[in-house]
C-alpha cells in the first residue's frame, strides 16, 4: 500500500508543488498585506485572547503571552489543515473526473500549504518571545521535532476526513463542533493544574496536548524534552498517518461514485 503512494509521490511532485503555490496564492489573493497575514493573524489573537484571559480571568500562568502562542500556534496548525484536507477531494472532483490524479496529493497538498502558516506562526513566537524578554536558548531549533510529529499526526487526520466526507456529507458541518470541543480540550489557555481528576485524564489523553507540551519546554522553558515525550508526540502521529493511508487507499476507488 506505502510503495504506490512513493512512487506517485516522485512522479508528480511537480503537481504537488502546483498545488501548493496554488493553494498560498488563492488564500491572499486580492489582500494589500498578503502573506503578512500569516504572520499578524497569531499576533493579534495572542494579544486578543492574553487580554481576555490574564486580565479578566486574571491567569496566574508565569509569561501567560508566550504560553498561550505556543498552545496556539499548534491547535491553529491542527485545526486549518483538516479543515482543508476535509475539502480537497470534494473540491478537486472536477479535475479528478478529467485525468488521473492520485487523490492522496489532494489532501497532502492542503496540509503543505498550511505548513506555511505553522512557519509564520513561529516566526510570530519568537518574536513575542523576544518582546517579553525570554530566554532564548539553541534547544529552540528542536522546534523541527514536534512540527515533524504534528504534520503526521494531521495529514492522517486529513486523509481520514477527506475519504468520509466524499461518503458522508454532514461531516462537513460536525467537524466544526468538534474543533471546538477539541480546543477546550487542550490546555491553550489554561494549566492542566486546575482540571478535576477525570478530564485532566481526558485531556492527556489528546494526542495535541503532548505536542504542545515538547513545544512549551523548548520554547518557554529552554528544556530538552525526554526521550519519553518524544515517543508520546511520535506514535499518535505514525498511528494517524498510517491509518489515514489506510483508509484513503481502500475507499479512493468509490471517490468517484460520489462526486
């Protein structure tokens, strides 16, 4: 099942690249500041949601600007690429229906093209990082590890709703519900401290919570994460991914009984 998916992975990566030019450039087309927005969107949300939470919730979380953009920066990533991925074959099935296209670089496409954004989002990290005067150590650059653990455990994810939602429309609107159920589950804003017993468990058990931990140790704390913690972020991710190609390859031949 993997040897195809490589083997069409070199032959049209050229299209693959297509696509994701394609997809950056429809994204801020027609927008004055243009890519800029990747940069200033997670700047003004930190700065929203820093003030709604540390002054009127009145947070107690030590740098709270720096904890919460870390957390942030991650569920973003999450959230925009599946969202994206869930779409791709339904929005490619005009060009699906003319020539043959491996459906998986729809998907894998989407994911890409929001990596740009995840980049950005750093970048914007760093910066707050340096505005609110925290150290910043070389253990940073082992940002590449939980970036690495995300994308996998996404592109599974993707590829999983990409293949449903051909089938099942209504997934398309339930999704969205549980993203927002999915965000109150991951402690952006809030310290695992002060869950009860039974969702603090609930929470840990969320394959985001990991990585936003590994990013908050190298990031806010200048730590090396555990080798533990690595094997934690890495075996969601290769679960997902692996089972997402499962799932797209034993249903893409029916894709175009429901386009």
């Amino acid at each position: 099942m993997v040897l195809p998916y490589v083997r069409g992975f070199f032959k049209y990566r050229s299209l693959l690249i297509e696509f994701v030019e394609r997809d950056i450039k429809t994204r801020y087309r027609r927008s004055i500041l243009g890519l800029l927005w990747t940069l200033l969107n997670p700047l003004l949300t930190m700065i929203v949601m820093t003030v709604v939470f540390s002054t009127l919730f009145r947070s107690n979380i030590e740098n709270f600007p720096v904890y919460l953009l870390s957390g942030y920066t991650i569920y973003n990533f999450f959230s925009e690429s599946t969202n994206s991925a869930m779409n791709s074959v339904i929005s490619g099935s005009s060009l699906i229906k003319k020539v043959y296209i491996p459906k998986y670089l729809f998907p894998l496409s989407k994911v890409l093209s929001t990596v740009v954004n995840l980049i950005a989002s750093f970048i914007a990290l760093l910066l707050v990082m340096l505005f609110t005067k925290t150290t910043i150590t070389a253990n940073v650059l082992l940002i590449i590890f939980p970036m690495l653990y995300l994308f996998l455990f996404s592109l599974g994810i993707g590829m999983i709703l990409s293949s449903l939602a051909l089938f099942f429309r209504d997934i398309i609107h339930l999704y969205g519900v549980l993203l927002t159920l999915w965000m109150y589950l991951t402690p952006l804003f809030y310290p695992l401290e002060i869950l009860p017993a039974w969702t603090k468990i609930i929470v840990q058990l969320n394959p985001l919570t990991s990585i936003i931990e590994y990013t908050r140790l190298i990031t806010l704390y200048g730590t090396i994460p555990p080798l533990e913690l690595n094997l934690i972020c890495m075996i969601p991710g290769a679960i997902s991914c692996a089972f997402g190609l499962w799932i797209f390859y034993n249903t893409q031949d029916k894709f175009i009984l429901h386009m």
